[in-house]
C-alpha cells in the first residue's frame, strides 16, 4: 500500500477520536464513514486542516468524513491495513451506527433506507416529464400553443415519453412496496407483489374516487356482510408503507415457525392473503384518510399563509438536510403528487440547492490567498447548481457559518416569491438550475425570477460579511472564520 496515505490516515484517525473510538468504518464513493463509540472526541479542526479533506458530518448515526472519488478507496484500504479495524460491509456499519439513533432519528432513517433506492427511478421519471412538459406546454414556442399542436407529427411522441415517465407514478405502490419490504427484513418480490395488489387495474382508480364518491358509484365488496370499498391505490405511500411493514413482520414471524420443506407453499401466500385482506378492509382506508389529512394540512398552510410557509420551508430545509429529517419529506411530495397531481414542495428544495451553490461560489472570491478553499468552493458550487449540496454545504458553508446562514435567507426569499405566484411541479426531479424542466411550463418565468433571487442574495451577503471587518480569513489556519465580535 503507497505511503503517501500513511499520515493522512494517521491524521483522520486521530481526527475521529483515535482507533479505539472507531466501532465500524466503512466507505462509499466519495466518504469515510465511521461508526463512532463517542462523537465528542471527534476534532473537526483537526479534520479540515488535512489536504484530502473536503469535510466532515454527521448524519443518520455514522460520522462520514468526505474524501473524494477514487482517493476514498486507497485511504480506506490503507486505514484497514494500518488499524486493522477489519473491512465492513456498508450494511454493517449503518447496522452499528443505527444503535446510536434515538426513536426519531431511527424513524427518519427508516423512510431514508425505503425513499432513497428508488429515486433513480423518480427523478428520472420527472426528467421526462420535463420534456414532455416542454413539448405540450402552451405558450412556451408558440402564443396559446403548444410545439405538438403546431407539429402534430410529434404528438405520438411525446405520448410515449409521457407514458414511459409516469409509469414509475403510476406503480408507485410496487417501488415503495419492494423497498420497504426490503428494509423491514422481508421478501422485496413480496413487496412489489403487495404494491401491485394495491393498484390492480380491477379496482378504482384512486385519482377518480372523489367523483366516483360524489356520484355514488363506488364498487364494493361483500365480506359476510362487511362493505369493503374496491379502491386503489394509486399515487399514495402511506398504504403500502404500512401494509409492508406488516407484510414483513408476518413472514418473519412465519419463517422462524415453520418448517424449511414447507416455506415455500406456506410463508408467501399466507403472507400475502392476511397482509393483503388487512390492506383493504384497515391499513388502506385509515391511512388514505390520513394521507388527506395531511395533504389538506399543507395545502391549506400554503394557501392560506403562502409567504410564511415559503419563508420557513425555505429557510429550513438546509438544516433539515443536515439533521436527516429532510427525507421525511419525500414521502409529503409523493403524497401531494398522489393526491393534487403537483407538489409544491419540491421546487423550493431545487432552490435551496442553488442558494448553497451560490454562497459556497462568493466564498471562491473571498479565498484569494487559499488554493485549496478556491478551489473546493468553485467545484463544490457547480454541484450543488447541478442538484448535489454535500459538499458545498459540508464542505464550504457549514464551516464558515456565514455562508450557510447567506444561503438559508437567499432559500427563504426566493421560495416566498415562487409561492407567491404558486409554482408547483407535477414531480420530483434532478434539483439546482436544471428543476426548471420539471416546473409546470407555465410557471417557468416565476421559478426562474426565484433561482435569481436565490443565487444573488446568498452570494452577495456572503461576499460582504465576508468582506466586512467582523470576519478575516486566515489562510494559515486552513480555512477558519474568526469571529469575536458577533455570532451570525
């Protein structure tokens, strides 16, 4: 193993705490992550002072200490080889890390390990949408038009993209169903099964049941005299997240009861035969009333005080990222999605990706003695332009403070003006300046007005406390903000 790793993981191991605060460690591909005894022996100042060091976090239970593609690999093997702590396994290390948790933090981790493996498949979704949304959208090529209006021979076209897009929508149940499944310890194909089940084309489509209600024309089953609504599904989480958890739980407990020869003619369908008659005569109307209650909730706060829900979510959401609790999030946008057909929600997110990228970009300028810090913030900007935060929040924003701070007001601002002209967004998609493609085409000149407001007001306040006498960068001290004045 090349010894040029050698100090720096001497360095980060000593940063950590030393070997013996290190329960588990692990790597992904751009971080360290450590399952740490006590994070209070952990020396950020020390961390930040070592060149492959781009930051360090903590999040969901692991301290992650960020590295860099490629160099992450080496100074992993060559802790292993100089602590000898052992090579674990991502799982494991999330495992030990878990015992850490609180019951909060253990339930946001949870929604976290279900959302986040199927949002390839939902951000790519909403890309596509955006380019159908470009291509049916009135008034964007042509007055009162739209491009497939104008060139009809386009118009298959764009059904089929629209079609492939919503698919991940449509069977959302199955996405949710084999994640959550998957997490709570059970069959994942039993998960996909069950999510199916929930959205079979027999049953009423669950974006036609407002009227169908009014019209009195719901199907119904006969249960020895118990009425049973014949509803999907169809858009909602809160079902299949519940009814996968007691799908889970159910063959666990079977597993362990019945015999290997017999598993498979008995485990799955009994599984599936309780989980599923429980789904629709329970866990579905409860939580689907609970999943209206809850869209009411936020609608009804946006509507009724739109400046004030935009100015706390978009000031908010930044600190959320780094708590975890942002994730809880995702199952809202889904649920707004499911039941609205748009969230509002998820724009103000793009934006405050691009506020961090802003303010990490004016730190780039206040750096002029600092190569390391120049370019950490110019890379680090362009990501989170792009939709990735981590490091400019973790790695530029978080450790000066201001910057952080420059980018929450500049979030918060740009998220009241985009509520104030009610932009919303018909998915979840890639964030920063490329969101605008996944906005209703309508609402493109508002959302764009918002993203300015979000890259100047985070990039001059930045710039300017920065410049002020209250802070001074200090080259030889790698990196810090003195401050002995005011806290910002």
């Amino acid at each position: 193993m090349a010894k040029e790793y050698s100090q720096i993981v001497e360095g980060i191991v000593k940063g950590v705490g030393g070997k013996e605060n290190i329960q588990s460690a692990t790597h992904c591909v751009t971080r360290l992550r450590f399952a740490l005894k006590d994070e209070t022996k952990v020396d950020k100042e020390a961390l930040d002072k070592i060149d492959v060091v781009k930051g360090a976090f903590s999040a969901n239970g692991q301290f992650q200490v960020v590295i860099g593609q490629g160099t992450v690999n080496k100074v992993y093997a060559e802790m292993v080889e100089a602590t000898g702590i052992g090579i674990a396994t991502k799982e494991e290390t999330k495992s030990v890390a878990e015992s850490n948790l609180n019951p909060l933090q253990r339930a946001v981790k949870a929604l976290a390990d279900i959302f986040i493996p199927i949002l390839p498949a939902i951000v790519t979704a909403g890309l596509l949408l955006g380019i159908n949304n470009i291509l049916t959208g009135t008034g964007i090529f042509f007055e009162k038009k739209s491009l497939v209006q104008v060139y009809t021979q386009w118009s298959d076209f764009a059904d089929i993209i629209n079609l492939i897009a919503n698919t991940a929508f449509t069977f959302l149940p199955a996405l949710v169903g084999w994640s959550a499944v998957k997490r709570f310890g059970g069959n994942p194909l039993l998960g996909i099964i069950l999510g199916l089940m929930l959205v079979h084309p027999s049953l009423l489509n669950a974006w036609d049941y407002p009227k169908a209600k009014a019209a009195g024309d719901i199907g119904m089953w006969n249960l020895f005299g118990l009425q049973i609504e014949k509803v999907g599904y169809q858009g909602q989480v809160l079902p299949i997240l519940v009814a996968s958890y007691v799908l889970a739980k159910i063959e666990v407990f079977l597993n362990k009861r019945v015999a290997d020869s017999f598993q498979l003619l008995v485990v799955a369908p009994i599984s599936l035969l309780i989980t599923g008659f429980l789904a629709f005569i329970v866990i579905g109307p409860v939580t689907f009333t609970i999943g209206n209650w809850i869209t009411s909730l936020f609608v009804g706060i946006f509507d009724m005080a739109p400046v004030i829900g935009g100015l706390l979510y978009g000031a908010l959401y930044a600190p959320l990222v780094i708590t975890g609790m942002h994730h809880t999030f995702l199952a809202v946008d889904f649920q707004l999605i499911g039941s609205i057909g748009s969230t509002f929600l998820w724009p103000i997110l793009a934006l405050s990706n691009i506020a961090q990228g802003a303010s990490a970009l004016a730190m780039m300028f206040l750096a002029k003695n600092d190569e390391k810090l120049r370019g950490l913030s110019l890379t680090s900007s362009i990501s989170a332009f792009l939709g990735v935060t981590e490091p400019a929040m973790f790695g530029v924003n978080l450790r000066y403070r201001f910057p952080f701070y420059s980018a929450m007001i500049g979030s918060a601002l740009g998220a009241v003006y985009i509520m104030l002209n009610a932009v919303t967004s018909p998915s979840i998609g890639v964030g920063g300046i490329p969101a605008i493609f996944s906005i209703f085409p309508n609402k493109w000149m508002p959302f764009s007005i918002g993203m300015v407001i979000a890259i100047i007001v985070p990039f001059f306040l930045t710039f300017f406390l920065g410049k002020s006498k209250k802070y001074t960068l200090n080259s030889k001290e790698n990196t810090r903000i003195e401050d002995h004045s005011v806290s910002v």
